[in-house]
C-alpha cells in the first residue's frame, strides 16, 4: 500500500516537473511592422493569427498565438526573426529608420512585404532608402523558399484578382541572402484571413497558408 502511495506521489511529482519544463520552453514571436505615412499597416487583423495557428499545427513550431507589433525605427525589431508587412496605401522610412531597418536585415533579420493592392509604387522607392545599392529582382521558381514543407513549382498563388496580372515574388539578396521576400499581385495576407472575410474557396486560403509556413519556414532556417 505504502509502495503505490509513493508511485503515485513519483508519477505526480514527475507530471508537475514535465509541465514545468513544457513552460520553460521559449515561445517564438513574429511581428507585424508598424510604419509612417499614413498606409494601413494595421490591416488583415485575422491574417497572422491564422498563419501561426497553421505553422503550428504543420510545422510543429512553437510560435506565440498572436503577433507582436513592432516599428521600423524600434531597438525592438531585433528580437524577432520574421516581420511582415503589409497595406494599402503611403509609406515613409525616415533615414534613421532605414538605417535601423539595414541594419536588421543584414544581421540576420527577415522582412515579408505582402502588397495589399496599392502599395507597390511607395514600397519600391523606401527599400531604396534602405538598400540603395540594391534593387529588387524576381526570385526564381527553383528558389528554396518554394521548396520548403511545401512545393510551389510555379511560384506565388493566386489568391485574389486585380489587374490581370500573373503574381511575383521579388526579392531582395544581401551577399547572397535572401532577406525581403515581397509578394505582388498575390494578396497572400488575405488568404490568411478567417475564411468570412473574403469567402475564399478553401482551397486558395489553404495555398496562401503553405506559403505563408514556407516563408516563415525559410526565415527561421537562415536566421
């Protein structure tokens, strides 16, 4: 009797050690980027909250439920892997926020700017700012990136249509590196969103999901 009273005092001693540990662990956070100018950065509230639930399911991560919210001039950016970006409209780096965002990128940082419609032509002129040596060049369909947990031999899904135009993937390579994947004419972040925003087929969204984990799978493994 005295035996199984110590067993079940061990089991549960041990239970509470394991649990202990299981808190211990550190949780992965990414962050979406918060910019001046007056663009929407704030919008796909649903997008990344529904991507990490994915990532963690398939890629068996440990990423925290809901993004961080992190400025492009913040010391803060340095503690997150993966950024993404996103909106519609007007974007300004200030130069020391283009200097904080190099300085990020080429340390090891990965930045996703994901066109919502509307942003290309601001986007394209302040990672000038930022990479004034740089251009952004579209990134192969042999690329890694694409060929992470899952294959996209054709390069980015189509998720939502707007000038007829075939979606890109650009990037730009820091000594060989690929360091800001831009997706255009795509409308990935959308695809991440609960499926009653847009009423996607689920097959789209679930294309746009497996990219979204190929990215944050790309940028976790070249960190």
């Amino acid at each position: 009797m005295r035996y199984t009273h110590y067993k079940h005092v061990f089991a549960f001693c041990l239970l509470l050690f394991t649990l202990h540990l299981a808190a211990q662990q550190p949780v992965l956070k990414i962050a979406k980027l918060k910019y001046n100018g007056g663009g929407d950065w704030y919008s796909n509230k649903t997008s990344l909250p529904n991507l990490i639930t994915f990532c963690n399911q398939n890629l068996k991560l440990n990423l925290a439920p809901e993004e961080e919210v992190v400025e492009v001039g913040s010391a803060e950016l340095f503690s997150y892997p993966f950024v993404h970006m996103t909106g519609h409209g007007n974007v300004v780096f200030s130069d020391a926020e283009a200097k904080n965002l190099r300085k990020y990128l080429i340390s090891g940082g990965f930045l996703h700017i994901d066109d919502n419609y509307g942003l290309d032509k601001f986007i394209r002129l302040e990672m000038k700012k930022v990479f004034p040596e740089l251009n952004f060049v579209e990134i192969p369909f042999n690329h890694p990136v694409y060929h992470q947990r899952f294959e996209f031999s054709k390069g980015l899904p189509k998720v939502h249509e707007h000038d007829g135009k075939s979606p890109q993937g650009f990037g730009i390579f820091y000594q060989g590196r690929l360091v800001c994947f831009y997706s255009y004419e795509c409308d990935l972040g959308n695809g991440w969103e609960d499926q009653s925003v847009y009423n996607d087929p689920e097959d789209k969204r679930q294309q746009a999901l497996r990219m979204g984990a190929n990215l944050i799978s790309f940028a976790f493994t070249t960190y």
